[in-house]
C-alpha cells in the first residue's frame, strides 16, 4: 500500500425502498413479535421515538430510513383510495 497517494473507495449507496414496502415489512415484523402495530406505528409517527419498532427482522432500522411524514401520507394516500374511493394526486 502506498500511503503517499489518496487512494479511493467506493461505497455502495442505500438501495431506496418505499414507505409502502417498509409500512409492510415492519407490520410484518410487529405482528410475529405479539405487538399491536397500529399502535406501535402511530407512536413512532407521532413522537420519532424508534424504540417504539421492534429491532425484529430490521424493522427499526427499516422504518428510521423513511421520513415519518412520508409513511404518514402513505397510510393516508391508502386510506382514501381504499376505503373512501377518492383519487389522491
């Protein structure tokens, strides 16, 4: 190794995953552990605490790698398409 010249690495970035895909694996994730997730998701929406995610398969790690507004307007975008039949743009 030659410690005279800048040597260069590459790191890999994050591959970017949607809060659709999160929303699901960390239910997911909630649901095997015995926990409530709605209650859990909505606590961790409204404080940014992420101990309220449980560590199981990632999911904390999962849900801190999307902004909490977006997994707010995920759920929301959801709602009213689904259940209101409204389009939201």
């Amino acid at each position: 190794m030659d410690l005279g010249n800048t040597q260069y690495f590459k790191v890999q970035a994050d591959k970017q995953i949607s809060a659709e895909d999160v929303l699901e694996q960390v239910y997911e994730a909630l649901v095997e552990k015995g926990y409530n997730p709605v209650n859990q998701i909505v606590g961790y929406i409204m404080s940014g605490d992420p101990t309220y995610i449980t560590s199981h398969k990632n999911a904390r790690s999962l849900i801190i790698r999307v902004e909490r507004d977006e997994l707010l307007e995920e759920a929301l975008t959801y709602y009213i398409e689904k259940k209101l039949g409204g389009d939201v743009q």
